[in-house]
C-alpha cells in the first residue's frame, strides 16, 4: 500500500475555521448567485424569502418565508447564520441595530448599511470625508424643518438658482433601477413632484444635473481585518436610469480606471465596510463623481463570473465570513455584459423560450434568475469574454436579444 | 422615453424552449455541480437523494429520498422533471427500461446506461466496434455457464496462460474509485478472490494486467442530435485506483492527446450516447487502450469549471435538455486540479478547517462538496490555473494539503 504511506503529509489548522451557514435577508438574484458561490466553497446558505417563488429559493439551503424588516423572521434567520448578509437595502436600520447589539453578526454592519441605504446619509458621509460628489441638498421630508410642499419646492428652486435648471431629485430612500430618480426642468417640475413627496412621505434630496462624459462603475471587497481587491472599473450603458450593458474595459483610460479604484477604496474604508461595495462614477469634464454606491454584489460586476479569476459573489461570501479574498484579475482581454430584461411583447417574455438561440451563441454565458417574467423586468443576463470589444458586444447582445431583450437601440449599432 | 422605443428590436422563438426540470438520481457531488451549473441557467432541479445529508441535498430545488432502484421513487422523480440524468450507476436496467417504454426522458438512454453500468457489457460492446481495449474475458458469476469457485478460478489460470501473471480481475458492476478491482499475482489469489465473489455474487471479468506508461482521460459532451464537443485529454494520477491529480495537458503529446479524443469520440457514438461521458485510458507502448468509462461528468473533467470556457456540468445540463452545447476551450495554458480527501488523522479531518489557509493560496479555487467528513472519502478538489506546470500543481497540492489531504508521496515533490 504505497498511498498513504510513511511519506504522507498532513496539513490544515483544525479548530480555526469549519463549516459555516450564510443568511441572506431577501432571495432575488443576488441571493441566487452568492448561494451558487457558496455552494462551491461548501458553505450552507438560509434566506429570508418575501415568497417561496424569489430566485434564491430553489437553490438555497434553508428558506424563510417573511419580510426584511420584521424582527421575528430576522432573528430565525439569525439563529440559522453564522453571518447575516443582505441582497438589498429596504431594511429597518433600528431593527438591524437592536440585532447588532444581541450578538447577530451582520455583514456588512449597520454602521456601513446607514450609509448605503439612505442617499443622504451617504452624500454627507462622503463629502464630510473629502470625497467628490454633485452638489446635493439634503431636504427631508415633509414636516422636518417644518416644510410642507410649497417650501420643498422652494428649496428646490433656490438650489437651482444656486447653478441651473435642471436639477436631480432622488428619493433618499427605496430607489432602485432608475426609480426614485427625477430630472426637474423647472419650478413646476418641482412642485408636482413634492406634492407627490410630502403625500407618500418620501424624504428627497436634490443634485446638480451632472454633464455625463461617461457612466462608471467600480467594485471592491473588503475584508474583516481591512485588506481590499478590487476588479477593474468598467464603463456601464443606463437608458433612464437602468443599466443595460457593462463593458470591460470599455473605453475607460487607464488613468481614469486607477483614479476610479483609489476612490472605490476610499469610500469602502469611509463607510466600514466588510463585503462587497459598488461604486457608480460620473466622469464629466475629465472629474469624478459619486453618483450611488451599493453595499452588496452588484449588477456592474456580475462580468466577473467568468470575466475574473473570483467573482464579486465568491469574494462577498469569503469577505463577510472573514475568509481570505481571492485575486480579481480579469481573465480576457474584453468583456461584455448585457442584462436581459422581460420583452414588451405579448405575455411579458419568458426568456428560456430563448434559450436555444441563445446558447448557440458563440462564448455566450447565459445567467437566468428563475424570476416570473413580466415585462421590462431584470430575469437574467449574458457574459461574452474575447480579445476584440465589437465581437463580444455583439456576441452579447444577439444572445440577450435571442432571450427577448428589447434592444434599447438600433442593433446594428452593435451587431455588425 | 428613448429606451423602448421605435428602434426596438425583440427576439427569442418563443414556444420552442421553455422553462425546465431537470431530475437527477442520486445527489453526491456530481449531482451538486449540476445543479449550480442548472442554476446559473435558470433551470430548476430535483435530485433523488439516498438521505438528506446527500452533497446535492442543500441546493437542488426538490429532494426526494429514496433508493436509486425503487420504482416509486424514480417515477415522482420523473413526475417532477423533464428530463432525467444521472450521478452515479448503481441503477436497475430493466427498471429503466420500463421507465423509458412508459415515456419518461432518460439522458443518457437506457441503450447508453446498458455499457456504462457493467464492464463487461462495455467491453463486449468496444471490442465489437473494433475500440482498444485489454485482452479480456467475462467470467460472469458463479452459477453461470456452471462454474463454481474452482472452475472461475481455473478460467483465471488459463486465461493468465495466455499471456502471464499477473492479471487483472474486476466486479463487472459496483465498482468504482478502485473498490472491485483486484491484481492477481498467481492461481491462490485466484482462488480466494473466486471464493469471496460466489459467495458476494459478484460478476467477474478478468483482464491482462497492462504496463502503463501514463493515465490518460478525455471527456465528450454529446447533443441529442449527435453533435459532439470534447475537452483536451488530461493526464490523471492515480494511487490504488484512485484519482488523485488532473494535470492539463499534463506529460501528453498532443498527438496521443488527438488520438485519445477521437478514441473518445467513436466510444461517445458507439454508446448512443447524450450527455457527457469520460473515457479513461490507459497509454502502454505508444498504444492507447480504454480502460474505463463513465456516461456523466467524472472527476477527470471538474477541472473545467475554471479552466475551461464551459464546464462539463454546464454542457451535461444542455445536453440531456437538447440545448446547444458551449466551448470547450482551455482558458489557461495550464491546469492542475487535485482532489481533497478526509485526512486520516483524528476526526476524519474536516476540509472546512483549513479554509483559510487553503484560500489564502494564490489562485486557489477550492471546491467542498458539504459531505460528511470520514478518512481517505473524496471530499472536494482544488483547482489551479496558470502559465507555469510546476506552479500550477504546487499551488494546487498546497491548498489541498491546507484542507486536509493526506498526500500520497513526498511533498517536495510538488511543493518546491
């Protein structure tokens, strides 16, 4: 039996790790992907689930059916975790508190989640550190500092006189996908929309409306003890507000692409984070800017599946149980992500009605999220890595529109 | 509105795919990387399980327990899916054989599973094709052609007369990792392995006992439209029987690397096969001879996850759907995948462990299967990806020691 003979060697540190169960709070798609990362490393995953049908919840170990923001469901999923992570932002951050200070170990921490899911609290929070972002006011909501409509209105106004119509309101909660953003064109605008505000209590904040050169986005991990990867910045396509397309490298110089990473890093250290945070930039008039940052895995780095050595769901997972965070070199010259949205066409598109013509698709990575499809709805998206930017572009978007995408704009502008 | 607008172009053919449910019988590991691999699809799974505990349990969609050759069980599997495949061949032919009369998807079919499930059905079957492999005989079991104990073992002499001592004796079924294959060094051997085999009812084959110069595997996809795609040869090292190491390309001359996919190629045909299939074989005297095979995904190809540009779970999954099949393309020039097994040290070593040391090894993609530990069982893998063979295999071996491995020779060896 030479096997396991004399010269056997035996390593590892028994006692200092072992196995572990991540919580999720909420099962959409990013919960789906940190569970297909998990399970890869063996670690058992619990989500807290709105539905049985969320997109986590074929694939996750243990499944709670109950909303974020109630503190039962929490503290079940809590007894279940070893850590407590989260696939959005529509949290109670008191709640969250109260878990913080009973020993849940919540990754990342409610000192990172205030700022990520208030944009007011993250716009102070970065100017307060130095970092560049617009020009912002802070509003509130109506009834704080004793403003009803007429008088957010005329804050709005008086912000405007301070550069130029338009300005940018955001709803400083609940935002998501282009929603709870709106370009203001005048006092009217302003008005009608804080009408709206103050009648559905939604605290705003206003901005300058940004001249965009390009639109950015950077993603870091960070770990327990500090130490910080990053993947490469990339250059993302919005149409109103959603993303429709990620490009790496896309045309992002490299000085632009480091200048962005330095400050990716400055904003995960300002906000304490532990995890995975996304940075979207503004690059106008050769400046950066702040536009939003997401505390989680986030749609500008799903690339990074098969575009990067580790994914941003692999190290999210490794970072928030405190394992070492593994290299993001990207492992192609180019890549292109194009989401895959729910076709306007009769019955809302189901897009493995697609599947066929999709794969067929040369070099095609076909990510569905197992969503009920409805109409302009985010149910999957398709990676394409290769040496020439055109090609995987237009590699990508055959296959995303084989799925029923509606392209946003004439396919030939991408599919030679 | 400019997003949706009058250049919109949709596409997909709906009604031609649709959502789907692939079944799986059995949930070990292979089972577990189906499913993360159908879930990154979109496609929903249901294993049938032997016990909750099963590596494929915690993520599959549906986990039905139940025995593998219980008819019940395999007809609500079926009820529940598609298309069912498989993730071992402990299976009862003629069971499936009614399964598949009364119209249940078996990918691969029934025809397929016939060679794959018993050794000396697989030998008659590529031998007849003019496939090759050792010199052989299939002795059957004690009772058949009226043979006693005595009279296998006397079939054994003659048939070592032939050639010489020693010979190579199998379990035509049951076997696997090494377990049901026996070095017969003279007539005693015969008799006491005879003895024990009528008494179990263990179906024999013996074979000449071949001089290998190296071990070799490749791996085919196949579509149900007979479309095949394969994966380069690797070379595999095994101790006792066991794989241990996959090196991509490892020490193979890409002229017996071209050989041995075409070889695998006629075997995939010959077999009538759908889905993947790993041939194993044995390259003696510049000759190249099959030793094994396996119609699923086997250890000899978890390599591709990272190192190629589709895994042959992901072309598994599209090939029992009938979906088209992905690239195969190595997306490194090198590759060493090692697997990670209990240590034999108290406790039977739990790989989880030694999660931060084997993490914190560069480019280490580190695989557990969530399987109860035990000494000497496969409990996960370790892959590698890189420019330099040595590296490669070091980086590899030490994160697999990390969590655990009992490495089978000196360390120095690899480990530079």
């Amino acid at each position: 039996m030479p096997a396991e003979g004399g010269s056997e060697v035996t390593g590892g540190r028994p006692g200092t790790d072992g196995p572990r169960t991540l919580g999720i709070v909420g099962a959409g798609q990013l919960a789906r992907m940190m569970v297909e990362a998990a399970s890869a490393l063996g670690i058992r995953t619990a989500v807290l689930a709105a539905g049985g049908d969320d997109a986590a919840a074929p694939v996750a170990g243990e499944v709670l059916v109950g909303e974020a923001t109630d503190g039962r469901s929490l503290r079940s999923l809590a007894a279940l975790s070893d850590v407590v992570t989260f696939d959005h932002e529509q949290v109670d951050l008191r709640l969250l508190d109260d878990l913080e200070r009973e020993g849940v170990q919540l990754r990342p921490a409610v000192e990172t989640l205030r700022v990520a899911v208030d944009k007011g609290e993250m716009r102070e929070r970065l100017a307060a550190a130095g970092l560049p972002v617009p020009r912002y006011e802070v509003l509130g909501v109506a009834g704080d500092r004793g403003r009803g409509p007429d008088e957010l209105a005329a804050a709005i106004a008086a912000f405007a006189a301070q550069g130029r119509w338009p300005v940018v309101a955001k709803a400083a909660r609940g935002g998501y996908d282009g929603k709870g953003v709106w370009v203001l064109d005048g006092e009217e605008d302003a008005r009608a929309l804080c009408e709206d505000a103050v009648r559905a209590g939604t605290p705003l904040l206003v901005e300058t409306h940004v001249d965009i050169d390009l639109e950015l986005a950077v993603v870091i991990a960070r770990g327990r003890d500090g130490t910080s990867v990053s993947w490469p910045p990339v250059e993302t396509a919005q149409v109103d507000g959603v993303c429709r397309e990620v490009r790496y490298p896309g045309r992002l110089h490299p000085d632009l692409a480091d200048r962005a990473t330095d400050l990716g890093r400055e904003v995960a250290a300002v906000v304490g984070l532990t995890g995975v945070l996304a940075v979207e930039l503004f690059a106008s008039s050769g400046r950066l800017l702040v536009n939003e940052i997401a505390a989680r895995p986030h749609n500008s780095a799903h690339w990074t599946i098969e575009g990067a050595a580790t994914s941003q769901f692999e190290n999210h997972v490794r970072a928030v149980l405190g394992l070492p965070l593994g290299d993001t070199s990207p492992v192609a010259a180019h890549v292109a992500s194009v989401n895959v949205f729910g076709s306007t066409s009769a019955g809302g598109g189901d897009p493995s009605a697609g599947m066929s013509q999709a794969l067929a698709v040369r070099g095609a990575h076909v990510h569905l999220y197992g969503k009920q499809p409805r109409p302009g709805r985010k149910l999957g998206h398709v990676t394409v890595c290769g040496d020439d930017p055109a090609d995987v572009r237009a590699r990508a978007w055959a296959a995303a529109r084989a799925l029923g995408t509606p392209v946003p704009f004439p396919i030939e502008a991408v599919v030679p």
